[in-house]
C-alpha cells in the first residue's frame, strides 16, 4: 500500500504563468512608483508651504510652484499608465508591453530627478 501525503484543509495555489508573474510584476511596481510619486508630492507641498510661511525669495517660490505642477503631471502620467497596463487587450501585446515597461522606467527617472530637485531647492531656499 502507498502511503500519500494527506493536506487538510489546504489547497494548492497553481503555479503563475510567466505572463502572469509579469503582470503581477508590473502591477507591484506600478504602486511603488505611484506610492513614491505621493511622497514626493507631499514634499514639494511642504516645501511650498515653508517657503510661503518664511518669505522666501519669490523666484525660489515660484521654482517650488512650478515643481507642483510638474508632481501632478506625473502623477497624472503614472495613473493613466496604470490604468493602460490593466488594459487586457494590451496583455496580449508582448512588443507593446515591453514599450511601455520602457516608458514606465522613464517616469520613475522622471519621478526621481523630481525629487533630488525638491531637496536641491530645500537646500537652496534654507529649509
């Protein structure tokens, strides 16, 4: 008689097809691209928000005014490219999957510069 191994109560999750690892992949990068770019985006508001209260030098006011707007672009690009990531007919289109993994990488350089530049105008205006 075989013995077999009896699992109670527990059910065996299948094992992900590549796809779909890179999709899950993909969709777990996304939120810590989304999650980074709210960071920054709270910072360059706080930022904005110091420098008001201290009456900093307007031209540095107006650089911080500007890298909002910049924040809510890209936090604009980042949601729509979430959105077209979910997009099952683009699942089925491989080329155009790795186009937008590119793409994707672009934003979070974008989202990166973005910052150092936050913190390079910290430092300038005093705060």
């Amino acid at each position: 008689m075989l013995a077999l191994p009896v699992l109670v109560g527990a059910q065996q999750r299948p094992t992900p097809l590549p796809h779909q690892q890179h999709q899950m992949t993909r969709m777990q990068q996304m939120q810590e691209t989304m999650a980074h770019m709210e960071r920054v985006m709270g910072q360059v508001r706080q930022l904005n928000h110091w420098m008001q209260q201290h009456q900093v030098q307007p031209g540095f006011q107006e650089m911080g005014r500007a890298m909002e707007q910049v924040c809510e672009r890209l936090r604009q690009m980042t949601g729509q490219m979430d959105q077209l990531h979910r997009d099952p007919a683009l699942q089925r289109d491989q080329d155009r999957l790795r186009e937008m993994d590119r793409l994707h990488d672009r934003l979070r350089d974008m989202i990166r510069e973005l910052d150092e530049a936050q913190q390079a105008l910290r430092k300038v205006a005093g705060g």
